[in-house]
C-alpha cells in the first residue's frame, strides 16, 4: 500500500495529531482524493486563509528574503490597538520594498471621528516609527468599508510587484485577505503554496491575471498585547465588536478606575479633570480611591472585578505598575495594548499609573480622537 506523506496543495508533510498545526488533516480525509491538508482544503472550500501564526523571529526567518525582491508588502494595523499591531521591527522584512499601509476596523470608531484627521494622525504615527509609507488607507474588513479603496491602491502601487499581505494576529487580515482572494481570484483557479527552504512553513499566493502573486503570511504572534494572553472567552470581550461608546469619568487625583481584573487606572496628582475611556463595552469599569484599589483588587478580582472570571485569573499574568507623567498643554492617550486607551482630557498636566499585566505594553500617545 502506498502511503501520502505531503500534502497535494502545498507540499507540507501531513499529520494528524494537532488541529492548530501546519499538516494537519483529519483521519478520514486521507482516504479522499486529492489528499490535502486542512488549510488548503479550507482555502479551496471555504475560501479560509490562514490561521497558523507565528512569533516574529521566526516570521523573520521566514520571509527575510523579501526585501531583495521586488514586492509591495501590505500591512495591516488594528486601529483599537495601533501601537500594539505595528510591527515596528519590520524593516529588515520590508528592505527598499514599498509599503501600503492599511488601517482596519475603522468600524469601531464613533460615528463622529473624521478621516482626514485619522489618516493625518496616522501618517504622523508612522512617520515616528521610521516607517515610510506610499499610502495610508482606512477600512473595515468586517463591514465592507473602504474595501475598494483598497483594491485601487494595491493595483496602483504593485505596478509588476508580488504583493506580501502581513500582519499581527488578531487585526483582520484573514478577514481582509478573503475578500482579496474573491475580488482578484478565479476560484477556480489553483491556488499555489510555496514552501521555503528550512522551513516547515509554506505561504499561500493567489495566482493575479499577469503571473504575479498575492501572498499570504502567517499572522505574527505580538505577546505584549493583551488580546494575546487572555483566554478565548474573554478575547470575545476585550475586543469591541461595535462602535466604541467612550465612557468619560470626572475623577479627583487620589481615585482610580478598574477594568475588570485586567488593568488599574490611578489618577495620583493633577486637578479635577475628565478621562474617556475607549473600551469594549463588556469591560467593567469600577470606580474607587486609590488607597483602598489595593485591598478591592485583592477582594474582588474575578467576581466584581472580571473578567477574567475566578477560573481563568491564575493564567493572567501578576499586574505591574507602569508610573506615566502626562505633560502640560498635551492631550494625550495612555494605550494598554489590545485593552483599548484612556484619553486625558485636560491640558494641565497630571502623574498616572497603570497597573498591567506583566508583558503588555502600556504607552502614551498624541490623541487619536
Ligand atoms: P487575523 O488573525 O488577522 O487573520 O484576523 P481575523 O480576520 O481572524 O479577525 C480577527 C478578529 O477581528 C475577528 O473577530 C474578526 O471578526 C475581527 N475583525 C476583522 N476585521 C474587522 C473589522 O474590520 N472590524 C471589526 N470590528 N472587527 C474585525
């Protein structure tokens, strides 16, 4: 009896233990013909890109050829966590290649948020972060915003390029890529995956009219955001699926705000002024002076404090405290990567802290909104 190893579609060697690895394919798939793994088998059927992920060494490693070739590479950003979804240690990956920056779930915004501020806002982000971009475009994968704004700029930059869709794990890039795949590909069409050299990782390239690619990479693991620690259950609720309600707080220094178990906010010194936060609606937001927040966390995390609920707070890691000093005369946003921000509405200076847990970036920024 013969016996398959690889996968007809990609080439990777198959295996039926692990669902979340690459090669996996059901037992009973095997007697079928051709014998694909499930990701291919998901790509043809379900029109499905890729949920295997990666952390970004290996990312790395895996793509660092791209920059001596000619490419444009697409990326991705999650505008409810902008910094946390940069990449910003992309440049190697990039080489002299253009960029095309696409910002999605704009959706989440409030209605009211004007574009043309957000783009300038985010041209001024990249910019800090060395990042040159040919284009800026918003959209929303999931609501089919903007989507054509970004077949118009993929087209008009990729000139005889390959076009690299990359991305961290969580910003809609598997969202937006098959919406890609339906616009520019002939279903029918075979879908090539390429495998690279010492590597186990093959990358999905949809076939374009003139025999260049789109190519789709493994979403990059980004540990410091929160979305990424916490269990399944309670990403469904960090992450807003609606237009963000900011919800303001007249505090006094000396009070503080919960985020369920997840985050402390501490208002130490500065006058009477209002904080908006921009969080997912599921989040809880309590209230209390700073000198009981310790003896109330330690009371009632997990309960009145949650999520996460008693069952998962094991698995969060400890919160640490993060001092920020907000400057006179600036408004700024105090990001707790893949939470959502606090934005600090007065010009007058104030000493924060925010309790995190241990590896999720806490920064603060010019204003978004
Ligand atoms: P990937 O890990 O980058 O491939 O991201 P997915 O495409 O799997 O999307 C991650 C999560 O973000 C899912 O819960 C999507 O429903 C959600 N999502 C994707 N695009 C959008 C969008 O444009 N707006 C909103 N609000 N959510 C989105």
């Amino acid at each position: 009896i013969e016996t398959i190893n690889h996968c007809a579609g990609c080439g990777v060697l198959l295996q039926t233990e692990d669902k979340s690895k690459l090669g996996f394919i059901p037992a009973e798939a095997l007697q079928k013909e051709p014998v694909i793994c499930q990701r291919c088998y998901r790509i043809k059927h379900y029109n499905e890109s890729s949920s295997i992920t990666l952390q970004q060494d290996d990312f790395l490693k895996l793509l660092g050829h791209v920059g001596q070739t000619k490419a444009l590479v697409v990326k991705i950003v999650d505008i409810f966590d902008f910094e946390g979804s940069m990449l910003s240690s992309l440049g190697r990956f990039v080489g002299t290649n253009p960029v095309l920056l696409v910002v999605n779930k704009i959706d989440l915004l409030p209605k009211v948020t004007n574009a043309n501020k957000i783009i300038n806002w985010v041209q001024r982000r990249a910019k800090e972060a060395n990042l040159k971009v040919v284009d800026i475009v918003l959209c929303s994968a999931k609501k089919n915003i903007g989507f054509d704004r970004v077949i118009t700029a993929v087209q008009e930059h990729r000139g005889d390029r390959d076009v690299y869709v990359v991305g961290a794990t969580n910003v809609g890039k598997s969202t937006l890529i098959n919406r890609l795949i339906s616009d520019y590909s002939d279903l029918e069409a075979e879908l090539t995956t390429s495998q690279y050299p010492g590597t186990t990782l093959d990358l999905v390239k949809i076939p374009l009219d003139d025999g260049r690619f789109i190519v789709d990479t493994p979403g990059i693991v980004h540990l410091h955001r929160l979305t990424e620690v916490v269990k399944k259950r309670d990403l469904a609720r960090i992450m807003p699926d609606k237009p963000l309600k900011p919800v303001v707080f007249q505090l006094n220094e000396q009070q503080t705000l919960f985020f369920g178990a997840l985050a402390r906010f501490d208002f130490i010194k500065g006058e009477h002024q209002s904080f908006t936060c921009y969080t997912s609606n599921a989040i809880q937001i309590h209230r209390t002076k700073l000198e009981r927040a310790d003896d109330l966390y330690a009371d009632h995390k997990g309960v009145m404090l949650a999520p996460p609920n008693e069952a998962d707070l094991d698995e969060l890691p400890p919160l640490v405290k993060h001092g920020l000093n907000i400057p006179k005369g600036k408004q700024m946003d105090v990001l707790i990567s893949g939470l959502g921000w606090i934005k600090v509405n007065s010009l007058a200076g104030s000493q924060l802290a925010v309790h995190a847990p241990k590896g999720i970036k806490v920064i603060t920024r010019e204003s978004l909104i």
